[in-house]
C-alpha cells in the first residue's frame, strides 16, 4: 500500500461538475462583490478612455448557481440538433428555450 504522504502520490481530480459547480459560485459570488459600470463608446463602437462609469446593479440570485448548468446545456442542446427536425417530428418547437 503506498502512502498517501509521499512525494509520488497523486491527488484525484475533482469531477468535472465540481469544478463547473466552483466556478458558477465564484462567479456569482463575484456580481455582489465587482461594481456595474459601462463604457461611453464612439460612433464606430470604440470605447472612449476614461469614460468608465457606474451603473445600477443587478448581481445574480444565488439559484442562479444551481440553474445555470443545465440551462446552458439545454441551449446547447438546441443549437446541435436542428430545430425544424426536432419540430417536425412533435408538431411544434420541442427547445423553447
């Protein structure tokens, strides 16, 4: 039995919804903590330096945290399949999403 002290054991990597899990919290996390601002842009779309100002928050919900996995594979989902066979098959759009 190796042990798990010794410079040649590995650690396990975390499952890959873990990590996503991880990351949506920090995100989310981050929207209460980072101010809300925009840029003032030129007519061609250009920002203007030194135009960054405030604007009124709106940090995400922590449920957010949960609903966002599976939403964005949901929308994923859509956009892979075709819609018009997926409509044809059950009469109506099948992604409402």
């Amino acid at each position: 039995m190796a042990d798990p002290h010794s410079p040649t054991a590995r650690r396990a990597m975390p499952h890959a919804l873990v990590m996503m899990l991880l990351i949506v919290t920090a995100a989310v996390a981050l929207t209460y903590l980072i101010p809300a601002g925009e840029f003032t842009r030129a007519k061609g779309g250009l920002v203007v330096p030194g135009s960054f100002h405030t604007v009124a928050s709106t940090p995400a919900s922590p449920i957010m945290i949960v609903s966002s996995i599976p939403r964005t594979a949901s929308q994923r989902l859509c956009s892979t399949i075709s819609v018009t066979e997926l409509s044809s098959v059950s009469g109506e759009n099948a992604c409402p999403v």
